[in-house]
C-alpha cells in the first residue's frame, strides 16, 4: 500500500484540453482573430512543444507564456500585442473547470485512507483559479504547483523541495499519478518513486520508457495504490 500519493492535476484530474480550447477561443474572438478548430488546435500544438521545452529547461517560463502567441500570429500574419493577448488568456483560463471522468470519486475515495499531495506544472494563478472552482483543495494535505516552488516536473529539485514538505516521507511508501510520461512518470523515476501512467487512450508504452503500473481509468487506481 501507497501511504502518499502524489496526483497530477491536469488531464488527470481536470480536463486541460478542454479548458485550454474554450479559453483560447475565448481569447482570440476578444481580439478579432476567427478561432477556427484548425487555429485552437494550432495554438494546443506550438503550446505543447513550448511547455517541453520548459521541461528541458530549454526555455523560461517568463519567455514561454507570449512566445506561444507570437508563434501563432506570425503564422497567422496577425499583428497583435502577444503580451496583452496572454493576460487576458490567462485570466480567462484560470475561470472554471471540467472533471476528467470519475475524478471526483477519485479524490472522495482516496483521502479517505491516504496522504494526498498535488504536484502540477503551470503557473499559479492559472491552476489555483482552476482548483479552486473545482473544490478539491480540501482533499489535498498540500497543494505543490511549479510556478511557486521554482522548478518544473521532472526536475529533480521539484520532487526534493514537494518531498520536504511532506511528513513523515518516504520513497517506499510513495506513488505519483500522472498523464504525462515525460514529466510524471520521468520525474518520479528521477525522484525514486512508484509510478502510474494514467492512459486513457491506451497509448503503445514507447520503447525504453518503464513504469510500474498504467491504468485507462481512474476507477482502476485504487487497488493499485491499496
């Protein structure tokens, strides 16, 4: 059994990508710019590559945030103020939420008899407006967000700083849950933890990438963490 179980908060327990199409959307149809569903997905993919960059500490977070919509514009030939669009994205996405399936009795059932932390990369006001909209903080005995701690998943340094805070730690009794290989799962084999691959479309596990458990449905995590 798991006494401490580390959770990812998005696209393991609340729906990103759905968050990030409507705020997108949102955004750009304040700015003029058609937020067609080929733009929206354009936007998610150069996002997406940026925020592995930021995991490869190949980029800032401070660069990150307008570099994506200047990315977006210069394909879209649109002159726009990358740094005015970004605050208004994300004031927007940071207002409501959507559960992944079954995440709800995730939580209900698993601060019962387990020691629940949240470790999330993004920046702060973005996912604690998220959270705190969802009302799961109560389940949490800490809320770890990389914006705040100074370092990112999987960043080794994350983990140390999450597991000083934690009581009465322990690398044996740990698993962390997550959507994203290279940021959950690789940093909790960098930080000497258990790992559960959530895999909800059953991707094929790439070669030469380990983990000890995967589960397509949170329903199944349960009597994987005891």
């Amino acid at each position: 059994m798991y006494r401490i179980v580390l959770l990812d908060l998005d696209d393991t327990l609340l729906d990103f990508k759905k968050t990030e199409a409507a705020a997108v959307s949102q955004t750009l149809a304040r700015f003029g710019i058609e937020p067609t569903p080929a733009v929206v997905q354009r936007y998610s993919e150069i996002n997406q590559s940026l925020w592995k960059k930021l995991e490869k500490r190949e980029i800032t977070r401070e660069k990150l945030l307008p570099h994506r919509f200047e990315l977006l514009f210069a394909e879209l030939a649109v002159n726009e103020d990358s740094n005015r669009v970004q605050a208004v994205y994300e004031k927007t996405l940071g207002t409501g939420h959507y559960f992944i399936d079954g995440a709800p009795e995730l939580l209900q059932t698993l601060s019962k008899n387990h020691a629940l932390y949240l470790v999330s990369n993004g920046t702060a006001s973005v996912q604690r407006g998220r959270i705190a909209s969802a009302g799961i903080e109560p389940y949490f005995r800490r809320m770890f967000i990389s914006h705040e701690i100074g370092y990112n998943k999987p960043d080794i340094r994350f983990f140390e700083a999450c597991f000083a805070e934690i009581d009465r730690f322990d690398k044996s009794e740990t698993i962390i849950i997550g959507d994203s290989l290279s940021s959950d799962m690789e940093g909790g084999r960098r930080a000497g933890i258990a790992t559960c691959w959530f895999n909800p479309h059953r991707h094929p596990l790439p070669d030469g990438v380990t983990v000890d458990h995967i589960v397509s449905n949170l329903a199944d995590i349960p009597s994987i963490v005891g």
